[in-house]
C-alpha cells in the first residue's frame, strides 16, 4: 500500500522528522480558511510521479490564485491519475536537495540504506552519487552516520542528515513498512534540513497490526490507471527492467549504472494486477530489436524482480512472457522458490537467486 504524501509526511512529524507547515484540501474553496502564511505551495496528491513537470505543483501569492489553481490541479490527471485532495504547504528555499530512502532487500532479508546528494527529479543524477550501506547487525547510528560519510558529508550536516536516517529507520521498523523515501531533504542556506517530499510504501500484511493505518487502506489506484501505466525511467540503453516497487527499482538501476550499462525503461507494477503486466510486457515487447518501433531504444534483455512478491504473483506474471519471445530475461527470484518457478517458465528465463549475479548477468548479455 502506497501513502500520499500528505499520509506519509503525518507519519514523519510523529518520530520528530522536521516537515513543513501544511493544510490538507479537499476542494477549492478549502482555501478561503487556510492557516497558513502566504507563500505557498499546492501539490497534486496522487501516487504517481512527475507531479511538477506534469503541473501538479504550483505556487501561488494569494487567495484567488491559490483557488484557480487548486481548480486546476483537482482537474488535471497525472498518468490518468485525478487528484482527490491537494496539500498546501509552506514555501521552502533551499541551497541543496538531498535523497535519502530505506528499502527492505528481500533476497538478504536485510534493509538497506540509501542517499545521494543530488536529489529531485533527475533520476539521473540521483544514480550518479547514489550510495547504499546495508544494515547487516542489529541497526545502530553507526549505519546512519556511515551512509552520510559514504554521501561526503561532513560536521553538523553529517550529523543532522545522520540523525533523518536513523529516524526514518525506526518509522519502517515501527509500522512494518517496505520503503521510506525522502526525495528532496531540502538544506538550507543554514545548514537546517526539511523533508519536502516523501514517500512510503506500506506492507499489506501488516496493515491489520496498526490501527494508525487502516484508516488509508483503500484499494490501489494504480490498479485503475491501466492505459496510463508508465516507465519510472526512460533512456537511449538496450537494458528493460520489471519490477514491484520504486525502492527494488532504484536499487537495480544503480547496480545496472555502476556495471556500466544503459537502461532503456524501468517499469515498476503491481505483480497481482494481471492488466499491467500485461500492457508492461507490450511496451517492452516493442523495444525489443525484432519488434521495435522507430525512435525507440533497442532493448537485448530483461531483467525482472519481484522479490518479496507472493509466488501466486509471480506465476501470474509467467503468462505473459511469450509476449518477448526474443528477448533474453533474466528473473532474479527466492532461492526457495527457484525449482517450483523453474518448471513453469520458458527455457529462455533464466532464473537467479543472487541480487549481484542478476546484475552481472543482465550486463554480459548486454555488451555483447
């Protein structure tokens, strides 16, 4: 289950993670009562990205601006998606923008700890200075202080950027969740840190243990946005990557990029929703050298991870993969689960339980 960002941001202010003032909007006319001081900013509020470049964030003076434009927003789709509440929230500056996220990895059954110094919509750039330490012991500051040494910062910044991590670990380890994500840390001209966005990912399981939750459990939009479903990331490589969450596909985008490959797509989807995985492999099946349309990149292999997904999902998933049938794939899955999947699948998926040996293997058959 995927929080709005509003949901999310509650749950940060409860461990002390320092967010901005904001009011949730259900309508337009919300705004003649907010309490908060001009400037602002409105968000769209939906599960998807590219909410800015989409027009889903926009900041306003006044009143009768702030109006026109929360009619606008509640009227805007984001990749099909209509906002039912907007977050209006106070102004920032910032001199830096950090990203920051913990991910559980299934296959070690460890979490991992992840920051970059370039933060924002650029996943590009995120890639490029990402930095991961994985929590192998029972998790201590010295995790948190050693990802913000790996990021290269220093004295009060380190400290305060360390402090947000080992915060954001006791949220995941205290409402049993599978992602935290803070994307932008906003720094100051002072040095003071700010969570301007975040995102938080819900395991479903757990949801019945706390109460605080269930209140947002409501069935998964992007379960209704079939025709809009969309790659996380889209490039000129010949590598495509199929996933089950925003944190796995980050962390395979950043072992693709540090192999020296290129990802042509990243497409992230729900393994148990039957109707995106099948229009994920469509798009992919596309780019593949045999079936590629002009001005799309050519794509030699797949590599697909639903660690931590039921095995029902993943037979699901099988179904559909005679969609590529050119296409080399490489499916990193649990090692209890290899011989029950392997006699399902085509010979031409190969199965891999190692996180780094899938990594290794997508990019042998890439450089070829």
């Amino acid at each position: 289950m995927d929080l709005l960002e509003y949901q999310a941001k509650e749950l940060f202010r409860e461990v002390g993670i320092p967010v901005l003032p904001s009011q949730r909007i259900d309508r337009p006319t919300d705004l003649k009562a907010l309490r908060i001081p001009y400037p602002i900013v409105l968000k769209s509020q939906v599960s998807v990205g590219n909410r800015g470049k989409a027009g889903g964030i926009r900041f306003v003076e006044n009143t009768i601006d702030a109006i026109a434009a929360a009619r606008t927003i509640f009227n805007l789709p984001i990749l099909g998606e209509y906002p039912q509440v907007l977050l209006a929230e106070a102004k920032y500056n910032t001199s830096q923008e950090f990203y920051l996220a913990i991910v559980i990895d299934r296959l070690a059954c460890r979490p991992v700890l992840l920051g970059s110094t370039d933060g924002g919509m650029n996943i590009n750039a995120i890639l490029n200075q990402i930095q991961q330490v994985v929590v192998y012991e029972e998790f201590s500051s010295f995790y948190a202080r050693r990802l913000a040494l790996k990021m290269g910062l220093q004295g009060d910044l380190m400290l305060a950027v360390s402090e947000i991590v080992e915060k954001m670990y006791m949220l995941m380890r205290a409402q049993d969740l599978d992602l935290v994500e803070i994307n932008p840390l906003g720094i100051d001209r002072n040095g003071a840190v700010m969570a301007l966005d975040g995102k938080i990912s819900v395991n479903h399981y757990a949801v019945g243990r706390h109460p605080n939750l269930k209140p947002w459990q409501v069935v998964d939009v992007a379960r209704n946005r079939l025709g809009a479903l969309s790659p996380l990331f889209t490039s000129v490589g010949n590598i495509s990557i199929l996933c089950s969450g925003n944190g796995l596909a980050l962390a395979m985008l950043d072992g693709i990029a540090q192999g020296g490959g290129q990802v042509a797509q990243c497409i992230v989807v729900d393994p148990a929703c039957r109707a995106e995985i099948q229009i994920a492999l469509d798009r992919i099946s596309t780019n593949s050298h045999r079936e590629r349309q002009p001005s799309t990149p050519d794509v030699d292999v797949l590599l697909v991870n639903f660690v931590g997904s039921e095995i029902d999902s993943c037979q699901q998933v099988m179904q559909y993969f005679p969609r590529c049938p050119n296409l080399a794939t490489i499916w990193r899955v649990l090692e209890q689960d290899r011989d029950r999947l392997a006699g399902l699948l085509p010979l031409s998926i190969k199965l891999v339980t190692n996180f780094d040996r899938a990594i290794a293997q997508t990019l042998a058959i890439a450089k070829q």
